[in-house]
C-alpha cells in the first residue's frame, strides 16, 4: 500500500503487518521507508525507525483473526 499522509488529514493512517512468528515473545523490530510526494523534497527518501518490541499477549488471552486486516493480507 502507497498511502498520502499529510499534516491535515482528517483521520489518523493505521498500518498493519503480518509476520508469521513460531511463538509469542518473537521480537519485531526493523524501518519504514518514506517518500517525499510534493514541495520542496519532492522524491527525497526518508525512513523511521522502529523500536524492537515483542509480540506478547495478557495472561488469559487469546489470539483470534484480525477482521481489521484488508483481504490481500490474507494467505
């Protein structure tokens, strides 16, 4: 996906992954890569970083499917 994000959008952009993992407590971490599309850095490239976290769930909780992810995230 190539959204626009823009500092007067009216509603926030929510990024989803999947990342097929053998267990819980796996650590996720990595970049985001950006894109200039307009103004003066027009095609300049630019990436955020991300924390290392781990995919953890609550004591009694269970994992179910996400009915948020869009339909080519499905394999």
């Amino acid at each position: 996906m190539y959204p626009i994000l823009s500092k007067d959008m009216q509603a926030p952009f929510v990024y989803e992954n999947r990342c097929p993992v053998s267990e819980l407590g796996a650590e996720v971490k990595g970049v985001l890569e950006f894109r200039f599309m307009e103004g003066p850095r027009t095609g300049e490239i630019f990436t955020a970083r991300v924390d290392p976290f781990t995919l953890n769930v609550e004591l009694g909780t269970a994992l179910v499917p996400n009915p948020f992810f869009e339909s080519w995230m499905h394999f």
